[in-house]
C-alpha cells in the first residue's frame, strides 16, 4: 500500500540522514583531535586568554617557554597577566587597546617574566574572538621566544656603533693629519713661534 511506501521512504531518508549526522560527527571529532595535537604539539606557544587577564587555556610550548611544569601550573599561577607576566605593565594595556580596536595584532613584542624571575623577550600575534553583540569572549594567538634574536640585534647594534666610532677617529685624525701638512698650517705656526720669541726677548 502507499502508507507502507510513504514509511519506507521516510525510513530510508531518515536513515540517510542519520549517516550524513554520522559522518558529520566523525569530521568534527578528526578536526577537533587534529586541532589538540596541533595545540599540544606546536613548538610556539598558543593561549587563550581572558580581557580580565587570566589564561583560559595554555599550551605546553607556551608553560615551556615561561618555566611552567604544566599548562596547568602555568593557568593556575597567572591571575593578572599584566602585573604577573609583563615587565612593563603599559605594554598590556597597550597591548588590548590595539586588539580591541583592530581586532588582531601581529608581531607585538614585549618584555616579560618566567616563573623563576629570569626576563624574556616575546613577540605575540593574536586575534579578539566575539560574541554575536561584538563583545570581547578572550583573546587567542601564538607567542614566541624572541630573546636569543634580541641579543644578536643588540650585540650588531653595538658592533655598529663601536664601527661608526672607530670611522670617526680615524676620520678626525685624517683631517688633522691633511690640516697639520698644509702650507697655510706652517705658516702659522711659524707665525706663532715667532710671536712667542717676540714676547720672550721683549
């Protein structure tokens, strides 16, 4: 009868749709176990954080990089990233009112302390995440380890510098050395050492 065809009908499309659920489902979870090996694999560091300044989720690398034992250790020690984490508690605020106004950010760097008290340079690229009336959830970016890169610029800084110097005496001593053998140079010195002989017989 057609009530039994319309079931079959109804049954086949529910049970299509019930595998489309299925490997809808299936996707999502590859996504999300490749998304949390990515996360706890990564060699930079990744985080969550709150505007109010606490980590909602930290990565490995991340507690790495700061000296933590754990993520874990590293969430539950940082309750004020600003006064906790920066060296310069400025740059935090720096820091938000960039992300709040653009949204993201990139290559922001920043001094800041490990758990043992050591100062690092990182740099930080970040994005805002929101909710549907544009309100700030968290932020959440990649942080990296720039000190080693800082030191090489320092150190090249004052290679440069100590250069620019070195140039400059010898420039100095190169003008003293054409001025000293210039005719017009003589013939005021011995101008001077005839005044001086002057002075002493008179």
């Amino acid at each position: 009868s057609s009530f039994i065809a319309e079931i079959d009908t109804l049954a086949n499309s529910f049970n299509k749709m019930t595998r489309q659920m299925q490997q809808s489902f299936d996707a999502l979870r590859i996504a999300e176990e490749n998304y949390r090996s990515i996360f706890e694999n990564a060699l930079e560091g990744i985080f969550q954080s709150s505007p109010e300044g606490y980590f909602i989720n930290v990565n490995p690398a991340l507690a790495n990089i700061y000296g933590y034992d754990s993520p874990q250790e590293m969430i539950d020690s940082i309750t004020n990233i600003g006064l906790q984490l920066y060296v310069n508690p400025e740059k935090r605020t720096d820091f938000q009112e960039k992300i709040n106004a653009h949204d993201s950010i990139t290559g922001f760097q920043y001094q800041c302390y490990c758990k043992d008290g050591s100062i690092i340079w990182t740099q930080i690229d970040a994005r805002a995440v929101r909710d549907d009336e544009g309100h700030i959830l968290f932020y959440e970016g990649i942080v990296q380890d720039i000190s080693e890169r800082k030191q090489r610029e320092a150190k090249l800084r004052q290679q440069l510098e100590d250069l620019k110097i070195e140039i400059d005496q010898q420039k100095r001593e190169h003008e003293v050395a054409t001025l000293t053998s210039s005719s017009y140079f003589q013939e005021v010195q011995q101008e001077i050492e005839t005044v001086k002989l002057d002075e002493f017989w008179s």
